[in-house]
C-alpha cells in the first residue's frame, strides 16, 4: 500500500471543516525512494541537457528543442501519465508533479512549456477520453517524441469564456468527415505540432473535442506570435476553412467537449504549479549565491537585514506552495488509488477523481504563479542593476514568468472557480457548512491554549479560528447572493484568496510537523510553519473584514460582529516573525541553496 493509499479518502473543499492536522498529509518529507530516485535522474537532466542550452533554446531553435523533447521520451518522462500499452509509464501523479517540477528547475520556461504541453494538454485528452484505437495510434508516438502534441482551446474571441468558442463542426453529407471552420489563437506547440486537441461547435451549440493531424486538408497553422517571453517555445494561431476531420477522429462523445477541456486544464494547473515551484526554487538560490557575492559598503549584502528578510520570504513563500501542491497531489492520487485498474472506465474515472480536487487544483496554480512572480521580482531586486541586463538570468525570467497567470485560466478564472466549486458543494451539501458553524459558539466558550503542548498548537488554533471566521463570512455571502455569488467578482476573488491561505496553512503545519527530528532542517520546517501561519492569518483577517464590509453594507450586526471579534482575537499570533526571518535567512545563506 502506497503512502497515498493510508490517507483517508475525502473530497476537494473539506478541508475547511476538518481538524488541522488531524490525518497525515502527503508531502516531500513521504517521497518514496522511487520518486527520489526520480527527482534525481530529473535534475541531473536539465542540469547535463537544459541548462547548457537555455540560449541556444531562447532562439527558438526547433530542431533542438525537438531534439531534447525526444530524449525525455527515451528517458520515460513524456509517458508517467500514459497507460504501459501504449508506450507510456503509468506511473503515479507525484512522479507526474515531480517531472515538472524537475523542468521547471532547467532555467528554460520554454522548454518546460514545450513539454508541458506535450505531456499535459496535449495529450491527456486521449489518455482519458480517446477509443483504444485512438490511443494505439496516437500516444505511442507522442510518448516517444517523435509526435508533437498542441492544444486548441482558446480563440480570437474566446478566452477565458472558453466554451464560447465559435469553431464550428458540422458533419459532412456522407457522414465521413466533420466539417471544422474557425480560428484558434495562442497555439502553444502550434508551428511544431503534428497532433492538435481541438475543441469546436458541432452543430454550432454542442462543444466536442476532435483529434485532428497537422496534415488535414483546410487546416493551416499561421506564423509565431511575437512575444514579451518564451520566446524559445512555439506559439502561433490556426486556422479551419473547411478541414475534412475524419468522424474516427471525434475525441469522446458529441457534446462533451467541456469534460476534455477542463480535466485536462485540472491536469495541467498542478503541473504548472509544480513548474513555477522548480522555477522558484532556482531563483531563489539566484537570489542565495548573489547576495553572498555581492559586497556593498564592505561586506556582503547578505548582511543586511532587509536582504534577509527577502531571502526568508521566498523561501517561506516557495516551502508552502511546495507543501500545499504535494498535499494536492497526494489528495489526487489517493483517490485513483481507490478506482479498479482493470474497469474499462479507468481513464474516465481517474478524470473524474481528479475533478474532485478541481478547487485544490485552481489553488495551486494561482498560488504556485504568483509565488514565481514574487520570487522572480524579489530575486531581480537582490541583484540591482544586473539583474535588469542580460549577463544575470533574471531578465529572461522575469519576462517568461509573467504568462504564468494568464495560461492554464488566469488568476481570476481559477478564483471564480476556487469559490464557484465551494459553493457548489455546499449548496449540494457536500461540505455541511450549516452543521459546522452549529459549533461556533461551543469553539469560542472553550479556553484558548496557554501551554505548548504540541510545537504547533497555537498556530492549530489560530487556524481553526480562521476556518470558522471563513465559514461564517462564505455562509453570509451565500444568504444575501445566492446563486448571484458568482457575479460578485471581487467578492468571490476575496473569498478564494481566504480559501487559499487557509488551505496553505493547514498544509505547512501539518508538512513542518510530519517532517519534525533532530536536524536543522526540519526546525527551520517549524520557523517557516510559524512565519506563513502568523502572516497568512492575518491576510485572512483583513479579507474577511473587507467581504463583510460588502455584504452587510458596512453596517455589521452586533451579534455577529462580536463573534467576529473573537475569533480575529483568537486568530491573531503573536509571533516574532522579524526574530524568525532573520534566523531563517542566516540558515539559507549557511546552506547556499534551497534546502527543503
């Protein structure tokens, strides 16, 4: 039985009324030796093979990147996802979460796209939705490299509102072939893509997903879109003037092009997170080395505590996007666990199982984006005027790592989806939010703990709290928006942000105390845990001030508010974090690297 396996199965969102750290959570510290031997053979690679290249790459060098895409598929990296009998691995998504990651440490985003896409969007459709037939002519080549694999979702006037694409499909007189017509925009892989998951209107209201060949007849692909970044990963438009798709090529069933789409975007959100990760962690030890390098008024700038209290905040930052991601995944992967292997359903269901954790998923790749983005700036800033010239790394990663909140649904998109999903279970009763809030008054009549019976008690507590402030302001929009929630946008961006920190924390605490002996290590574990807390809670605290301030129209009824009030007492630590950062960037500068 895995480690995944001896978690306790739930579904996405009940975290928010379960117990802080109550079950084991899975996270780094469980790596089994085969993902670490993995996570080995990963970084060795990009450091032998990407790195070396990142220029030559920049240049958008096709047959080299194609090249390095071909010996990730020697190596088995393409196929993790991908079914044994069709030239993949089959293996479990923490090897999936670990791969990306792992090319998210090569210093090329551009690469990591290339074979993200192929490994990801690509190709995940026909893994989960594609006929046997389908499969064993597609993913033995894609699995290899020798195909390359696009997605085609978004268009001209179809973004974010992507199911309001107006690519049309039509079935021909003879009933061989469906008729495509429209134009697709941002085609990441586009110009070197033989295979293309293309999403269209059958019938001009039924969106269904189609497979579709490079070398399709009324299918041309356009020119390489000049771009602010990853400018060594092929993005270009195409276009459908009367392309004959043959009716074997129709990707599941009509009308259920939303299912392909947003699995495969679940999919794809962890693993981008898991790429910003690795990027993180790459500028971090950037941002590490240089600081130790660079001397001002006599000695290094590592000296000077406003530079440590930077370095702490990334690693702070990068620690609990890795924690929260790790838990996601292990979610995800406990529920495939608990499928038959041997159902003819199998793909489907794992798609399904992994729809579950869509709002864990939508978490992560906001916070996993903006994590890089932060770290991207902080680590340009330790470097001054080098790191705005092209000697220093950090230019090119500022500028590759802007379209991270943008792709797999921006930021905004996957809030409305944290918070869309949420309400979604409660009203279904999924997540008993009513039975929940029952216990308020019962929790704020308890004494709040005085004595460190745990290491981490108060900030399970203050946690708690947190969750139950939460609740009360989700179940208050709820009553006065209803089904409208939706609508109220800044609202609901509020509310996801105030999941987000939420599940983070939870997920830090229980990472830092699973991981606890007697090395340095892990009682840095324990001074990263009590920094997010102490801060993330207080971020809660503002967040909810300013929904509430909404909801009820700046007048708050007393009752209420007097809970509030406890509760934000309760929430609020008392925690030295300026004494912790300090002690926690002299720890990252000992080490030289990112330790965790």
């Amino acid at each position: 039985m895995t480690d995944t396996q001896k978690l306790k199965t739930i579904s996405g969102g009940q975290w928010l009324i379960s117990p802080v750290a109550n079950t084991k959570v899975f996270c780094r510290e469980t790596f089994s030796e085969d993902h670490q031997d993995i996570d080995a053979m990963i970084q060795e690679f990009v450091k032998d093979r990407i790195l070396p290249n990142v220029e030559a790459i920049d240049k958008l060098d096709k047959d080299l990147s194609l090249k390095l895409l071909r010996e990730t598929g020697e190596l088995g990296l393409i196929g993790v996802d991908t079914p044994e009998e069709y030239g993949g691995n089959d293996l479990d998504k923490i090897t999936s979460c670990i791969v990306s990651e792992g090319m998210g440490r090569g210093g090329s985003p551009s690469f990591s796209c290339t074979f993200s896409v192929q490994t990801g969007i690509g190709s995940m459709g026909i893994v989960f939705f594609g006929t046997p037939k389908q499969k064993e002519k597609y993913l033995p080549k894609l699995m290899t490299g020798e195909w390359v694999a696009a997605y085609a979702l978004t268009e001209p006037t179809a973004g974010s509102d992507a199911l309001s694409g107006k690519t049309t499909a039509i079935l021909s007189e003879d009933g061989k072939h469906y008729i495509l017509n429209g134009d697709k925009q941002f085609i990441s892989n586009g110009s070197w893509a033989d295979v293309f998951t293309v999403l269209a209107q059958v019938d001009g209201d039924k969106f269904s997903g189609f497979i579709v060949d490079r070398n399709t007849e009324g299918f041309e692909v356009g020119a390489e879109e000049k771009k602010m970044g990853m400018k060594g990963s092929s993005t270009t438009p195409l276009k459908f003037t009367n392309a004959k798709v043959p009716v074997g090529n129709l990707l599941y069933k009509v009308g259920k092009g939303a299912a392909i789409a947003f699995n495969a975007l679940n999919v794809g959100r962890y693993k981008l997170a898991a790429a910003c990760i690795g990027g993180s962690k790459v500028g971090l030890e950037h941002a590490v080395k240089y600081a130790l390098e660079r001397r001002q008024f006599g000695q290094p700038i590592a000296h000077f505590d406003s530079i440590k209290g930077k370095i702490a905040d990334m690693a702070v930052r990068v620690y609990a996007a890795d924690s929260m991601l790790y838990r996601t995944v292990g979610l995800i992967q406990n529920a495939i666990d608990n499928l038959d292997k041997s159902d003819p359903e199998y793909y489907k269901k794992m798609a399904e199982a992994t729809e579950q954790f869509a709002i864990e998923a939508s978490m992560a790749k906001v916070f996993g984006s903006e994590t890089s983005n932060m770290v991207v700036d902080e680590a340009l800033q330790i470097h001054g005027g080098y790191g705005f010239t092209e000697e220093y790394p950090l230019a090119r990663a500022y500028r590759d790592d802007r379209i991270n909140r943008i792709w797999e649904g921006t930021n905004e998109i996957n809030r409305m989806i944290v918070t869309g999903y949420m309400m979604k279970k409660v009203l279904m009763e999924e997540i008993s939010l009513r039975d929940y809030l029952k216990g308020v008054d019962d929790f704020l009549a308890t004494e709040t703990p005085d004595i460190e019976a745990d290491l981490f008690l108060s900030e399970k507590s203050a946690v708690e709290s947190a969750k139950r402030l939460a609740s009360m302001v989700f179940h208050e929009a709820l009553c006065e928006y209803g089904q409208d929630l939706k609508h109220e946008q800044q609202l609901s961006e509020a509310l996801a942000d105030i999941f987000t920190y939420i599940y983070t924390a939870g997920s830090v605490i229980s990472r830092a105390r699973q991981s606890q002996s007697s090395n340095g290590i892990s009682n840095m574990s324990s001074v990263i845990a009590r920094i997010f807390t102490a801060e993330s809670l207080l971020e809660v605290k503002s967040l909810s001030n300013i929904c509430l301030n909404k909801i009820f129209m700046e007048t708050i009824p007393e009752d209420f508010k007097d809970k509030v009030v406890q509760l934000e007492s309760r929430m609020t630590l008392n925690t030295d974090t300026i004494s912790l950062k300090q002690s926690l960037a002299d720890f990252m500068f000992s080490k030289n690297n990112y330790p965790f």
